[in-house]
C-alpha cells in the first residue's frame, strides 16, 4: 500500500476508498484507519444478513414490548 497522507488527500487514496466500498455485497462496512495524518489500513467487511437471525431479533424485540 502506498503512503496517503490525510493532510494531502489524493486521487491515489480516494481510488482506493472508491473501490473498497464497490467491494461491499449488500451489507457491510469500510474502515480507514489513520496513525499520525497517514492512512494505515483501509479494511472491507461484508456481512451476511440470514432471514433466521432477523426473525429471531425481531421475535426477542416483540417480547420486550
């Protein structure tokens, strides 16, 4: 990777983000981390949504209410 300055910020690194989030399959997350103005790692997360755990999560919030 190269060095992104976040004084500086450059196509270079606006590429980079661009592409992480076109990576993201439905659900999920980018991350940029930034240790002294540089940009240390860009990390992609996806995440698999399953109609099990919605209804799950939906049934637990039904019995709260």
């Amino acid at each position: 990777m190269q060095d992104y300055s976040t004084k500086d910020v450059n196509q270079e690194l606006l590429a980079e983000i661009a592409e992480a989030l076109q990576n993201i399959r439905g659900w999920g997350s980018v991350e940029i981390f930034v240790q002294d103005y540089k940009v240390v790692q860009i990390t992609e997360r996806n995440i698999k949504k399953t109609t099990q755990v919605q209804g799950s999560v939906k049934k637990g919030l039904d019995k709260l209410r």
